[in-house]
C-alpha cells in the first residue's frame, strides 16, 4: 500500500509495525506538512460491521485526550473498506523490546516508567476511558526516556466487542486481571491490575504466570499467586514487592483505588524500609521449620498421610462436591442470562429491556456520535449473547447527539471578511488556491471545501480558491542575448515585461556587458508583467577567427559599390567599402566572433550572404 493515499491527506511511505489487529505504517500529512503514524484494520477485522463501528467510536472518544504520557491520536477515517486511525509519530522503541534486551530493570528504573505509565493511565481514567489492554507492547519508550501509552481507543474497542476473535484470545492474557480472565464488569484497577504485571516484568524479567495455553494462564491469573519478584530478583525492596502485590491483587477493591495512588505510592517508596520485608499478600512467608526441635518434626513426620488414606480423603470430597452442586443446581453457580443487543436502543427502553432480565444499567458515558441520536445507546458491555449472572451491571455510552454543525459562507466576500466569519462559527482557514478571475477583484473568495451548509466538526479547516484579479495578456519573450543592459531593459519594457534580478558571470561566448543568459527563452509566451532574471556576462568574451571571402563582380554596369557588412557576437558593423570595375575579383580577409554572417552589398543591394 506504499504511496496509497488516504482520506486525500495522508500519503503512506513504509511499514513500521503490525500486530494481531492492525498494520502501522510512517505517513506524510501533507495538509500540516508532517510525519504521522497511520495504524490501518486488518480485513478480518474490518469486515465486522459491529466491531468496526465500536472502533470508530472508541478511537474518536481517545482522540480527544492529550497528554504527554499518551500516544496522541490526530484522525479517525475510513477510505472504503480501510479503516484507520491516524497518530503521533514516535520515534523509539517498545517496552517490550527493551525488556527482551535489558530486563531485568534496574530499580530506579522500573519505577521511573511505572510513574510516566501511571501519569497518561490516570489522566484518561479521568477522561472516563479505561485502556483495558495495558502491557509493554502498548508503551513506548522514545530516544530521550519519555513514555507513552497508546492504543486507548484500539483496546476499548476490542474490550467492547467481544473476548475472543478468530477463536484467540483478544489482547495479552498475561496482562489481564482475573475479572478480565472471567468475563465480568471491570473498572480503572482493571488498568492497575495490569500495571503490576508490567512493573513485575520489569524488575524480574518473567511474566507473573506464564503457561502453554493461554486459558490455563488466564486461570493462573484468576487463582494463583505469582512467584515473589524478590525470590527472583534479590535487589527488589521490601516495599516495591508490596506495591506489586497490592496492584496485582485478586480482589479489585483491595488495589490502588486510582493509577494516581499507584503513581503516588512509586514516587514516595521508603527504599530502607523493612515494614513489608516478608509479607506477600497480607500473609508471613516464614521457613517451614522456623522454631521447631528434633521432637517436633518427628512428630510432624508421624501425622503425614499415607498414599492411601490421600486417595480415600480425596474421593470423599469430590463426592460431597457433587452431592452439593447436584442438589443446588443454577442455585449454586447463578443463573446465566443472555445479554440482549441495546445497542441504537433510547436509554429508557434499553433499561427496560434489561431490567426484565434482571439486569442493571450503568452508564458509564456520554459522547457525542455522528450516527447514533441523542439518548440512544452507542455501546455496551457485555455484548449481546455473552451469558452473565443475574443482576449484573452492563455499562453503556450514551449518545450525545451529532457534533457537526453547518459550515457558514464564506464565497462572495473578502479574505479578511472570511476569516471573521469562519472563526465565529468555530471553523478555522484552510489551505489556499490563488486563481485569476474575469469579474471578481483581487482577495475575494471564489470558492470553498466543505461547501457552505454541509455538516462538518467544530475546527475543521475550511479551503478556498481566491481571486487574483484578471488574467493579464501574454507576450512573446524577446530575444536579449547580445544585448547591453539598458537595451535589454528597453525591450523588456517595450514588451510590457519587467526586469528582474541581474547577476554578473565570466563568458566565453559574450562580451563584457552583454546578455548572456535569460531565464526564459526567447519566444515562450508569458503574462504581461512577468520578471525577467538575466546574466551579464564579466568577459573575456569570444576569441577572433578570420576567414577570407573571395568572389567576381558582375558586368551588367560598369562600376560597382563593394559593402561588406559583419554580424556576429559582438553586433552588426561594416568592415569593407570600396568601389570597384565591373568583372573585376574581390578578395577580403575579415576578423569575427563565433558564429555569425557577412553580407555582400552591390551598389546598396544586398547580393550574397556568407554564414561564419
């Protein structure tokens, strides 16, 4: 797709990168004259009309946050059956790569990108958008150690359609929290969750659970504990071990509340501090035989279980588990419900087709949508047909309505005029095509794009064509070379031309103060008014060359006039008059420069013409 232009700005120059979902590509914006980053769909995914219009939805939402820790997204658009979001540019390197190269992280380190990560996490969480899919790969690290987090919109979108796609699991399941892990509602410590995972990375160098399958590492994340980073990694402190443990907790009521907690918490860390050294989860991790003698673990030996009594135990509890959840049925794990499609539904009756199910709304935000109307839902999660138990929140968008708002006229009027007027209905000028016009005087707007009382986004750039007056008449240009300045301005002048910049050079063809060059050939018709660039030549100019012309005179009258006349480099001159008798031969030998002609006159008529 190298050099495919989309949306008619953005021209695509190289691949940078590609994922499960997307190609990215390094774009030329040539309405701001810059390099953007260009992340296009993949046909799998652009062919599902739900997911795709999920996607545009959550990538306009992202496109509305600015901060310096967050990959900026500039454009959302779609050029037929491409779909692509348009952004910031970085120059440097994922989180991922480095740990590949580097981990594990010094301290300092870790703690210094975990903070930069809490800052662009904390700031869209404000916005009302959860990123969902944190992990090294989404956070970029550029060439001066500034971090970025990207790909808000991508994830929500993910998160929002569904948790599988093509049958994977969609995102990195050995980022995801354990609500994540078992479909349920998520909120901002879902994000932290998934911060711990990548400091627990950072400083050890190993995912908190890893496996053969990506369900059984999900069920890790849902049941296990991951290995201490200390056991792993011995320079890890005390206190940084308990800020992991926190964010990774099982219980999302039990995390950091908010990534400025998390954030917070890094900052001011007692690197000395002994007050968690031991303690992993709220529970001691103490030596088995701590305080025990000899009696003691004998007696310990004693009670172990032999293998037989092991199997008897283990078959008792199995049975009661299944006497329990026979007898208790739907009871025991909640009765599943479908979740029906809300989606384009007005709130009310969209709450009301949830509450027949026993299901609860929670609107979790109101945007504005160029397709959806106001009060109507834009999104929900879960989705239609992901079974849940009753009385489950299923959190929603709602719609705001269109942002878009008529373009004013701007055609008719002065440029100044139109300026005013487009700033005052929240638009901005665009770029300019200057064109000459029979009727309308210079500075008046010819025409505009959009075109006036289309529908457009507040701060869209409007383009105009603008007069430059009546087209003037063309002329032929003048030969000047040869010419002195002065008579090279004379015959500009003459030809309603104008002279331009005039620039001293050595000739060899040209005498000092002579044309030597023009910028525009002699004969090419140009506009009346147009600047001439001329070259005067310095010299030394053309060396002579002599050549001798030898003829016989006539007999028709007795005598005759003999003219000869030189044209050449250095002008038109007579070189030879003298009177001669009829049938009488001439010889003349005459100096010239370069190329050039004598003439023959007899008698005042032109008779030959020699080329030299």
């Amino acid at each position: 797709m190298n050099g495919t232009i989309l949306g008619g700005r953005y021209e695509l120059i190289e691949i940078i990168g590609e994922g499960g979902m997307s190609t990215v590509y390094k774009a030329r914006d040539a309405v701001l004259d810059r390099i953007v980053a260009v992340k296009i769909l993949k046909d799998e995914f652009s062919k599902d009309k739900s997911f795709v219009e999920k996607f545009k939805t959550e990538a306009l939402s992202a496109a509305r946050i600015s901060h310096p820790n967050i990959v900026n997204i500039y454009d959302v658009g779609q050029e037929n059956d491409i779909y692509y979001i348009v952004m910031e540019l970085v120059d440097g390197r994922t989180l991922k790569d480095m740990i590949r190269s580097q981990a594990p992280f010094s301290i300092e380190k870790a703690i210094d990108i975990a903070i930069m990560v809490c800052d662009g996490v904390h700031h869209a969480h404000e916005k009302g958008i959860i990123h969902r899919d944190i992990k090294p790969h989404n956070i970029l690290i550029t060439e001066h150690g500034m971090v970025k987090v990207a790909d808000f919109g991508i994830a929500r979108a993910v998160s929002n359609g569904t948790i599988t796609y093509g049958n994977n699991i969609v995102g990195s399941v050995h980022y995801f929290s354990p609500e994540q892990a078992r479909g349920d509602a998520i909120n901002r410590t879902t994000d932290i969750y998934s911060i711990g995972c990548v400091i627990y990375e950072m400083v050890t160098g190993k995912v908190p659970f890893d496996a053969d399958s990506p369900i059984t590492i999900a069920l890790r994340h849902i049941h296990d504990d991951p290995v201490s980073p200390r056991t792993i990694n011995n320079e890890v402190p005390p206190a940084l071990e308990a800020i992991i443990d926190k964010s990774m907790a099982k219980d999302p009521a039990q995390r950091f509340p908010t990534a400025l907690e998390l954030r917070n918490e890094l900052l001011n860390m007692n690197w000395e501090s002994e007050e968690y050294a031991g303690k992993r989860s709220g529970k001691k991790y103490l030596p088995l035989t701590s305080g025990l003698d000899e009696r003691d673990e004998a007696n310990l030996k004693k009670r172990k279980l032999r293998p037989q009594g092991i199997a008897l135990l283990t078959i008792a509890i199995l049975g009661l588990l299944f006497g329990v959840v026979y007898t208790l049925g739907d009871n025991f794990f909640g009765k599943e419900i479908e979740v029906p499609d809300i989606v384009g539904m007005e709130i009310n009756k969209a709450q009301e087709e949830l509450s027949k199910l026993g299901l609860v709304m929670n609107v979790e935000a109101r945007q504005n949508d160029e397709e959806i109307p106001k009060d109507a839902v834009i999104s929900q999660d879960p989705v239609k047909g992901r079974k849940v138990k009753a009385g489950r929140e299923v959190n929603v968008t709602i719609s705001e309505g269109s942002e878009r708002v008529k373009v004013p006229d701007i055609v008719g009027i002065d440029i100044k005029v139109a300026e005013e007027r487009l700033q005052n209905n929240g638009f901005k000028l665009g770029a300019a095509e200057e064109r000459y016009d029979e009727i309308k005087n210079v500075g008046i707007i010819l025409a505009q794009k959009p075109e006036a009382d289309t529908l457009a986004k507040p701060g869209t750039r409007v383009d105009y064509a603008i007069s430059k007056g009546k087209s003037p008449n063309r002329v032929a240009m003048p030969e000047l070379k040869g010419l002195t300045k002065n008579a090279a301005n004379t015959k500009l002048q003459n030809s309603k031309l104008i002279l331009g910049e005039v620039k001293p050079q050595e000739s060899t063809q040209y005498f000092a103060d002579q044309v030597a060059q023009q910028d525009i050939a002699a004969g090419v018709l140009v506009d009346e008014g147009t600047k001439v660039n001329i070259i005067i030549s310095t010299g030394p100019g053309p060396s002579s060359k002599t050549r001798t012309l030898e003829f016989s005179l006539p007999s028709e009258q007795p005598y005759y006039k003999v003219v000869i006349r030189v044209k050449d480099a250095r002008g038109s001159r007579e070189v030879y008059s003298i009177l001669h008798k009829a049938g009488d031969t001439v010889s003349v030998g005459i100096n010239y420069y370069e190329n050039g002609t004598a003439e023959v006159l007899l008698n005042g008529k032109l008779n030959k013409t020699y080329n030299l």
